[in-house]
C-alpha cells in the first residue's frame, strides 16, 4: 500500500474559528493526519516530497501557512487494487514568524479549536530542522499538545544538511533525552525533503496509522 503521489486535492482552506468548528462537526471521525512545526523547517516541502510536488505551497518567507489547509489524499492498495481517500491537515506553525499580534492570536485560536475538537484518527506529525532541534518553541508546543491525546511522530528534518559525523552524532546522542523528555512520541523519523532521504519509510508509517483507523468505507 502506498499514497498516490500527485494526486492530492486540495480541499478548502480555513482562516475562521467558526468554520473550522463546522467543518470539525461534520466530519468528527475523520481519519488522516496533520502537519505542524515551527516557521522554516521545511514543513511544505516534506509534504510535497510525501504527497506529491506541487501540493502545499513553497515559499522562501517563514510563516506563510497562515490558515488550516485541508486536502484529499489517496492510498493504493496494489494488491485489491482499491483506492481509500484520507484526510491531510497542513496548519500553521509555532514559533517565530513575521506577523501581527492580531494574526498570531488567530492562529492560536485555529490550533485550539483543531486540536481540541479533531477526531482521535489523526496522527500529528511535528516536523522539526535535524540542525536546531527542540527549542524552546518546540518544547512549549510539545507541553501543550501532549494533553490532547494525539499519537505524534517527530520528523527530524534538513538530514541532508548534516555534513559532518559529528552532527550527526550529536543528534543521535541527543535521541535518548528526546524520547525521555516526548514520552507520549511514538516514533522519531529523520528525513530529508531535498534527497528524498527517509520519506519512504514516513510513507509507510503514515499508511499503517490511517489503515490503522480505517473503517474500509473510504472518506469518513
């Protein structure tokens, strides 16, 4: 079983607290996945290296995730040859960006209420840079979603950009105090969205959890 890469919908995208309570309401059992990280961690790339290139939007200004983007993605089973179509959560990220106080409390609000009414079917991906790992924003975001009860795999980013045995040792040394410190972190995936380093085995984690959850009747 794999994700059908480029063939990804964009669904709608949710700036209101308001809407997106509706649109939580009417779909409180769906099952998919989120993405979420601090500005600059590659957060839309890694997408596109799992769900096809052209499907959340690049750009080279942190922060620009500034609503709940929704899509339809599809995984294959090659041996049934059926198609089930999941739900992607790309929301905005924690962290340092360059906007108003007025936006970043929206974004607050958004996180709030999708992590406070979202079904348990999703699993949260936290995309952090394998070269700056757990700030302090990270550990802050860490301290608020563990009450949610979401199962939450860390995606170690930017592994590419290691070019030195040294830090990649460092990081390796630090993975004892990390799973100490995320008890409630299932798994902890080191990837690369520019060499495609590690995205298959992401894929595959992400098909087993929504499989996982699947009720074999496609879109919940």
């Amino acid at each position: 079983m794999n994700i059908q890469k480029g063939k990804t919908e964009f669904l709608m995208g949710i700036d209101s607290v308001g809407q997106l309570q509706q649109w939580l309401n009417e779909h409180s059992f769906a099952n998919g996945i989120a993405f979420i990280g601090r500005s600059n961690v590659g957060k839309s790339s890694l997408i596109n290296a799992l769900f096809g290139k052209t499907t959340a939007r690049v750009s080279k200004t942190p922060g620009r995730t500034r609503q709940v983007n929704i899509f339809d993605f599809i995984v294959e089973n090659k041996e049934t040859k059926s198609l089930e179509h999941f739900y992607l959560f790309d929301v905005p990220g924690y962290g340092h960006a360059d906007v108003s106080k007025e936006m970043a409390q929206n974004w607050q609000n958004l996180l709030d209420t999708f992590f406070q009414m979202c079904s348990e079917k999703i699993l949260l991906l936290n995309v952090q840079d394998c070269r700056h790992p757990v700030q302090e924003s990270d550990m802050l975001f860490h301290d608020y979603i563990k009450t949610f009860n979401l199962e939450t795999y860390v995606l170690f980013n930017k592994i590419d950009k290691l070019k030195t045995q040294s830090e990649k040792a460092r990081l390796k040394n630090l993975m004892p105090d990390i799973y100490n410190k995320f008890k409630w972190v299932k798994q902890i995936h080191f990837t690369s969205a520019e060499k495609g380093d590690g995205i298959p085995a992401v894929e595959q984690a992400i098909v087993s959890f929504v499989k996982r959850n699947s009720d074999m009747k496609g879109f919940n």
